[in-house]
C-alpha cells in the first residue's frame, strides 16, 4: 500500500512540476496560498489562539511561500529537489487522518509532529560552547537500523514525516556502511532538515543531497567571518561560502542556523546580515538559537543578555514584517508554536534522541529517564517514552501554563522555555522524576547552587521585560472588542506589501 501511494505521489509530481515553470501559474498558486494561509490562521483561526499570536504565524507562513517562490523564479531549486518536495508534501496530503484521530481518541492530544535525532557525536570542528561537547575526539553513535526503526515508528505510530538531524556533524555519521545520504533515500516519504557545519559540503556532497532531494541543510554561522571563525575555527567561514555555492549550483534549497551571543545578538538580526546571507547568498530561511549555558564549558557570560534578548523580539519582527524574511527564534518566537513544544507536546511537539540512544525532552534539556536502544530491547516503542512520567510532568506544566489556555488567559509565550526561562520549574521536575544527566557537564549543573541562582535569576528578569510586552500586545486585544473589518483590512494590505 505504501509503495502504491510512493507510485501515484511520483506520476503526479511529473504532471505537476513543469507548472512551477510558469511564472503566472506559480504566481497564482502563491497567492492562493497565502490567502487560504490568512483565512486559516487569522480569519477562521481554528485554534482559537490570541490573533496577534496568529498573527506572528501568519507572517511566517507568508515569509516561507515567498522564500521559495523567490528560490524557484531565479532556478535555485533543481527539477530533481522540487520532484522529491511534491512526492513529500502529496504523500503527506494524502495520508490518511485516522491515525491521528484514533491516537488522539485513545490518548486525549495529538501527537507529536516531529523528532529530533543526533546519530552521531563525532564533528571535524570544536566549538566554543558547543551543546553537545563534540569534537573529532568522540566517537559515539546510534546504530543505522535503530536510526531507520526510528523514523518508520514514528510514521507508524504518529503518522509523522518530518524529521530534524542534528550532531556532531551528521554528513560524518556512519554506520552498518550507510549515512544520512542513504538514510533519505530508504525514507523517501519524510523531509529532513539537517543542522551541519557545512564544511564537507564540496560538490561531491552537494551533488547528492540534489539527488536525494528531501534533505535541506541548515548550516551554522555565528554573524560573518570573524564571529564564526572566532567561534568554530579559522577558514571556517571560507568553507561555508564554498558550501553555499555548491547548493546553489545543483539548487539544494538551504536556510542557515545562528548561535546567538552577548557578542553578536545585535548583528544577527540586522539587516546587514540578513542582506548577506538571504539576498547575497540566497538563504531561505533562518533559525536563531540563543546560547544554552549546556554542554562544553558552559558559560553564563555568553548568554543573551534579557535587554538583548528584547531587543531581538524586536528587531526580529521588523525583519519578518518589512523585509519578507523567514527569520525565528526558538525563544523569541515561542508564540508561533504556542509556547514550549518539548517533551512530545501535541499540535507541533517533538522530543530528542542522541547518539547514546538517550531520549531527552528537548535539546537543551541534558536530562533522560529512557534510552530507545533499552526500551526496544524491552519490547517498547517511541510511545513507551511519550508516556513516560518526565515527559507527562513537563506537558503537565505546558497545559497550566499556556498552551491551549483559554485566549484571554494565555502565559507568556515570549517567556516559554522551562529550563531557561523558568529554571527552578525544570530543576523540581528533574529532581523529583529522577531523571538523570547525560554527561558530566549536566552532572555538575544540577548540583551547582551559582547555575541555580544564576538561570533562575535569569528566566525572572526575562519575565520582568516581556511581560508587559505580552500583556500589551497579546493578552489586551482579547479583552478588548474584536477588530472591525476596516481593521482587518489594513491588517492584510499591511502584511501583502512588503
């Protein structure tokens, strides 16, 4: 059956594709789009969510459907790509909705839509800070038959086929003789986005992702030459152009992952950068991840700073607002995803596999009380850990919190993160689950008085500047008077200009 569904994904990408060719037809279809994105999001808003939150999703949206749209009039997406995304997006369209809704029946929420995988520890770079502490010095790694049993479980189980990679450096992973290259190919009916340094991306590399097609690389820089080679090593940035005109030769549609410092928070959201990365080197889309004082020599003095970190909310919009960019952060931009989607939440939640099997409630969290290669050998599933007491806690709070609160009564979402912005709400869940860390430097976090004080003290003075903010412009227009058409009006003449 799932061969048959491949089949008829296939022939109707052939039929479709040579449409995208067609500047009027694709014009078309780009508007139309972006109108039903706007009636979903704004006008219906099914969900029933604060509308400056669907707002902030709708701009997104919109930001995506131009991105590509952009890539695919100047040719940067190949016909082989743009053939794998088709099959991808009519599979995914034509997968049936009774998993979901039997899961959903059976369990009282949805579940998650993704999973995040590190196969692998090994990286060629030794960056400063890094999350997971890896380097060429390390050599652990999830077997390729645990990593493929993975990502058909969670098709089964969730009915989901999106799937992010991370590391180490995932284009290093090997295992069993095959890679991620081979991984795609086995999962042809999942999108992959994958978080790379990018520096083995020659030609050779490139020319195979093109072949794959259902892999998008996400490649890492820290503001331009200077910031990145200071943080990932010298002739790094070099390395990384060369990256980005190999895609761009055989159009492998790529988007770029941001640390952000106390030392470059300014320059990742000006325009400056965004000028260099999305226009120059044709970027399609942006995500912005705020240091997490984790992993090796984790440093509070590197964190974004909570002025900073307001000053990007800001920024960010405007970027997203006026230039048309598809820029996020996975903090600043907490009410695009409703709030905190760790710990498999559902409507948009996943959860976090290393390269030890270890099975953790986000990426930042060090934390595990389930490995998969034990569970599976105890003749458990991705379920097993979905229902695990550390998971149901952390959805626990997520509900009483904000997500799916009623409008009028929604926490801040610019304040969503249980570990960073609300440390001491993680810290009782750890300790009293028992959950226990996954390498030395979470071993020393969790008994540190300083990181305590120090990142709760933290999350507090964050809340202290964006709750108003949250207030003002989230939570005050659902107590107010629904807007008037004229206001929608503007609403949408404001939001298509750009």
């Amino acid at each position: 059956m799932a061969k048959t569904g491949i089949k008829i994904a296939h022939l109707l990408s052939r039929a479709i594709d040579p449409l995208f060719s067609a500047e009027f037809i694709r014009k078309t279809l780009v508007n139309y789009a972006e109108k039903k994105a706007y009636e979903r999001l704004i006008e219906k808003n099914l969900t029933q969510r604060p509308i400056t939150v669907q707002k902030d999703k709708f701009v997104l949206v919109r930001n995506m459907i131009h991105s590509f749209d952009k890539a695919l009039k100047d040719n940067r997406i190949s016909k082989n790509v743009r053939k794998a995304y088709l099959n991808f997006f009519l599979l995914v369209l034509g997968r049936s909705e009774e998993k979901i809704r039997k899961f959903e029946r059976k369990y009282g929420f949805t579940p998650p839509k993704f999973l995040t995988i590190s196969p692998g520890k090994f990286c060629n770079l030794n960056c400063i800070g890094c999350y997971a502490a890896s380097s060429s010095a390390t050599s652990e790694k999830l077997p390729y038959h645990i990593v493929s049993r993975i990502i058909r479980e969670k098709k089964e189980l969730w009915n989901s086929y999106f799937t992010v990679i991370s590391g180490g450096e995932p284009l290093l992973w090997r295992s069993e003789g095959k890679g991620i290259i081979e991984l795609a190919k086995e999962h042809s009916d999942n999108f992959f986005l994958m978080y790379t340094n990018g520096t083995v991306i020659d030609e050779e590399m490139a020319k195979k992702l093109e072949e794959v097609g259902n892999i998008t690389p996400a490649i890492s820089v820290e503001g331009f030459e200077k910031e990145t080679d200071h943080r990932r090593g010298k002739g790094t940035f070099k390395k990384i152009l060369r990256a980005f005109e190999n895609l761009r030769k055989y159009g492998v549609p790529f988007g770029i992952s941001i640390t952000a410092t106390r030392n470059n928070a300014e320059l990742v959201v000006s325009e400056e950068f965004v000028d260099f990365y999305f226009k120059k080197q044709g970027a399609i889309y942006g995500w912005i991840f705020q240091y997490m004082p984790i992993g090796r020599g984790y440093n509070f003095d590197l964190m974004v700073s909570p002025k900073q970190r307001v000053y990007m909310l800001h920024k960010m919009g405007e970027l997203n607002r006026n230039l048309g960019v598809f820029i996020a952060d996975f903090w600043n931009s907490g009410p695009v995803s409703d709030g905190c989607i760790s710990a498999g939440r559902g409507r948009g939640g996943y959860f976090y596999i290393d390269w030890n099997g270890d099975v953790m409630p986000c990426v930042f969290v060090p934390y595990s009380t389930h490995n998969i290669i034990e569970v599976y050998k105890n003749g458990g599933d991705l379920n097993t850990v979905l229902f695990s007491p550390f998971f149901e806690r952390i959805r626990k709070w997520q509900k009483e919190y904000s997500y799916l609160k009623p409008k009028d009564e929604v926490g801040n979402q610019l304040r969503p993160c249980p570990i960073r912005d609300h440390y001491r709400v993680m810290y009782r869940i750890i300790r009293e689950i028992k959950a226990r860390p996954v390498n030395e430097e979470a071993a020393q976090a969790i008994k540190d008085k300083k990181y305590y004080d120090k990142l709760s003290a933290y999350g507090d003075t964050v809340g202290k500047l964006t709750d108003p903010i949250w207030e003002r412009e989230y939570i005050l227009p659902e107590k107010n008077k629904a807007p008037s058409s004229l206001s929608k009006l503007r609403f949408w003449l404001n939001f298509t200009n750009f």
